[in-house]
C-alpha cells in the first residue's frame, strides 16, 4: 500500500483535515505543492494556516465533497475558490487520508469507497513520506510530542533542516509541520491505533512503555508486542533504560538514563532541577560531553533531551549544537504551556490525561513551590484542575488516577471528555473525585465546564498556579477563567 501513495500531483482529500495529526501531514504536502483538500466541521488556526497554504477546506463531512471531483467543471456551482482548486487539477479522483476515527458511519467515507478512491489511513501516508528521507520516529507512551518537537528545534540549531511532523505545535516552526531542504524527516510515531508499525525508521527513539489506549489494547503485553514489532524494523532504536517495561522486552542500538548511578550509553550527572529549567552534566560512554541547559522544567523533560542528545551524536552531530538548541527549546503548546500571569496567579495547560503524566506535570509543578520563578514569584499553592479524557481509560485506571493528585495542593474533578465513547451505564463522575478524595484531602467535582470557571473565578488567590491538565476541550475555558483577575490586574495599574 505504501508504494501505490502517489505523490506526483494526484490530490490528497483529507477527511477530518484540521486533526492535529492530519494537519501536520496536509501542510507538508501542500508545501510541496501537491494539490490538497479537505474537510472539518469548524474553523480554527489550524485550518486557517492550511487555507494560507493553497488548501481547499469544505465545512462539512458529506458526500458531495467528494463527488465534485466526477463532476465536469460546467456543473458546479459553489464558490469561486472551489472552480479554482478543481481547474488545477488533473483528471483523476483524489486519494482520501482519513484516521483511526473515521469509518464507514461517516458519509464522506462512504462516498469515496463507492466512488473507488484509493483510501489511506494517515500512518500509511506518513511511512511513505519517511520512507523518502532518512527518518527519526520518536515512539513512546509519554513523551512523544516533546521530544520529536526537541529533536526538530536541535536538528535546526544544528543547521540541519529537516522535515517536521509532529502531534503539537510549536512557535519555532509556526504550527506542528514544516518542510525542510534535508534529507532527514523527525516524525512523532503514535501507537495509540497500532499504527505504529508501518514505519520503518532510520532512528527510532522510545521513551518509555504503558498501557494508555484500554480502547485498543486489552493487556500490557499487547502494547509491548506493537513496540517490539516497531524496533524490529528500525536500523538504530535508542530506549530509555529507566523504563522497566523497555528494560525487559526492547533490545536497543543505544540507551540512555537519567537515574544517576544507572549504567547506560548517554546518562548525566550533576543534576540541578529548578522551577525555570534544568542543568546537568552529560556524558557519552564514560566521556563527558558537556554541561546541558534546559529552558523546560521537569526529569521527564531532561530524559526526553538526552535521547534528543544520543539520536543527535549518533547522526554524527556536536553535542554543544545540540545543546544549543536544546538550552532555546521552549516546548510545544499544551505541555506545560504557561498560558497567562494575572493577580499573582499563574495559569498553566498541559495534556497530561494518564496517571503517569499527570505525576510527571505536577512534579514540576511542585519545583516551583520551591523557588521564585521570574515575573511571576513564588507558587504557594498548586490547583489542578483535571478533565478525565475517554471512559475507557479512567476506568482502567482509576486506581493510578486516584494516587496521582499528591503533589496539588486542590483539586477539581469535572466531566469526561468522551471522545466519542458511550459512558458505561453504572459510571458517575463523582466516583473519580470520591476515588481521589481517599488519598486527597481536598477535592472538589463540577459537573460542567461552565461550573469550573465560576469556582475558579471565586477560589483562585495569588500565589495559586492553577494547572488545567487533560487532553479533552478544558483549556478552552481559561480565557475566561483569565479574564476578571487580568481586568483587575489592569485596574490596580491604572490606579497606582
């Protein structure tokens, strides 16, 4: 399947084109100007920068998206843009990309499997793209969005310039895609569908292993066998050895750690983590390489730069360009993205939606309790605001999701985003917060977005770092969350 994706000039249609996955791929092909169109169900920045870049977006998922393409140019009769986009085309039907979520309920789908339009999941399209250049998958339960947005912003300090797609968005770049002059191609690889295993990488880097997606896989064994598959096809695979799962089932090229003491390839020493960053001494079999900064606070960050470091030095690259790089990095949207600092109250957004990312965020949440962090003080209190994401993972793991709230100071539970799963009939939400209340003294449920933003606007004090955590719509109420203490804040500067 993967030769027969053809990128000669026969259009791309992309069902669900403003995904965050998808996106990344339809602007890469549209910057290399193939002829690329798509649909969504709303606009945002997202498709914006697509519409910018010669796509042609429809505003609904239906069949007739589709059907324009049997069309003669006589008969249609939309807007002048769509006459435009087709008029350039050549006489073929499109290739249809489309992801995990769309299937043979969605109309669009039906069309293009009535119509005979070569149909590809987005992971064929990606393998194929990678398969051009050489390639660096980044791979792993936690941590994939960062590190293959560090490992792009290194390979560019380093005056290489690559080919980006990644699942997040990052300043450096303008969005989650770019398209570099290089031969190399860093691509965020998701295991999440089983996707994973079309790709055949030049360097693959796994951070670590869990079970995440109950939706998919029913055991741990079955996550490990999609990574042990992975690393079978992949020239150099470089593992974290402080994952116990990799430790046991994954036989690397190269490892890395960030436990001082522990035996690895790449480890560090001399480890300093503060609230505004990170400094350690790196080191490359025995030989030191340098002294490494980061801008981004947290071990879980340090890990994913040294294995940003041993894919780097392994490409032959000098470790002081990549910690160059890596010492600008300033992370990708929704990890730890520090959003606002209004009244001495810090708003910070984060993704984390597994009990072993939510530890990792509010570990270093926790860093800066410990000192002040410039133009926003000292934290006094960490408020976590949790937005559950799919039924079946809190489910599975409500007992982990019960344990790792203890570095907040509050807590407030709200609804779960579905994603699209129906909830199991004997399921509340209030079960979660009761679940957490066995082993936190302060937690709180709102049954609506809208009843979070009224406590928040009541509770919230200076000194409090209110951390929205979840992968779900939660970080789209703290604009308004933000807004009476950034009046106020306005306000007292008026009148001083």
């Amino acid at each position: 399947m993967l030769n027969s994706v053809n990128f000669s000039g026969r259009p791309f249609h992309f069902i669900g084109i403003g995904g965050i996955g998808m996106s990344a791929l339809a602007y890469v092909l549209t910057q290399r100007q193939l002829p690329v169109s798509g649909s969504d169900v709303r606009l945002s920045h997202i498709t914006q920068r697509l519409q910018e870049s010669g796509a042609h977006i429809f505003w609904r998922q239906e069949a007739e998206n589709l059907r324009f393409f049997e069309q003669s140019l006589s008969s249609i009769r939309q807007e002048e843009s769509l006459v435009s986009y087709v008029q350039s085309l050549p006489q073929v039907l499109p290739q249809v990309v489309c992801s995990t979520a769309i299937n043979e309920s969605n109309d669009e789908y039906r069309a293009a499997l009535e119509m005979g339009c070569p149909i590809f999941h987005r992971s064929d399209l990606l393998a194929a793209l990678m398969n051009e250049r050489q390639s660096i998958a980044v791979a792993g339960t936690h941590g994939k969005t960062t590190t293959s947005s560090m490992m792009g912003y290194a390979l560019l300090a380093a005056k290489v310039d690559p080919t980006i797609v990644v699942g997040g968005e990052v300043s450096a770049w303008g969005g989650n895609a770019r398209l570099g002059d290089s031969d190399w191609f860093v691509a965020e690889a998701d295991e999440s569908d089983g996707s994973l295993v079309k790709l055949s990488p030049s360097i693959g880097i796994i951070t670590n292993i869990e079970l995440d997606h109950p939706d998919h896989y029913n055991t741990l064994d079955d996550v490990v066998d999609i990574f042990q598959r992975f690393a079978q096809q992949t020239e150099t695979v470089i593992v974290s050895a402080d994952c116990e799962t990799i430790a046991q089932f994954i036989e690397p090229t190269i490892d890395y750690s960030v436990e001082i003491g522990k035996s690895a390839d790449y480890t560090v020493t001399e480890v300093v983590y503060g609230a505004t960053g990170t400094r350690a001494v790196v080191w490359e079999r025995g030989k030191r390489l340098g002294i490494l900064r980061l801008a981004v606070p947290g071990k879980h960050n340090l890990s994913n730069a040294l294995a940003v470091i041993a894919a780097g030095c392994h490409m032959g690259l000098d470790f002081a360009d990549l910690a160059a790089g890596l010492a600008k990095f300033e992370g990708a949207r929704r990890r730890f993205e520090r959003r606002g600092f209004y009244s001495g109250i810090q708003f910070v957004d984060d993704y984390a939606h597994h009990p072993s990312e939510i530890k990792a965020t509010l570990s270093t949440a926790s860093l800066m309790k410990a000192g002040d962090v410039p133009l926003a003080g000292k934290v006094k209190r960490v408020v976590a605001i949790f937005q559950p994401h799919r039924y079946s993972r809190i489910t599975a793991f409500l007992d982990d999701f019960a344990e790792a709230f203890a570095d907040a100071d509050e807590v407030i539970v709200t609804d779960v985003y579905s994603a699209g799963e129906d909830a199991p009939s004997d399921f509340s939400t209030k079960t979660v917060r009761q679940a957490i209340a066995l082993h936190h003294p302060h937690v709180q449920y709102c049954p609506s977005l809208d009843a979070v933003s009224t406590v928040l606007k009541e509770r919230l004090q200076p000194g409090d770092l209110a951390l929205f955590l979840g992968a779900g719509n939660l970080n789209r109420i703290i604009p308004e969350v933000m807004e009476p203490f950034m009046a106020a804040e306005m306000q007292a500067v008026q009148q001083a």
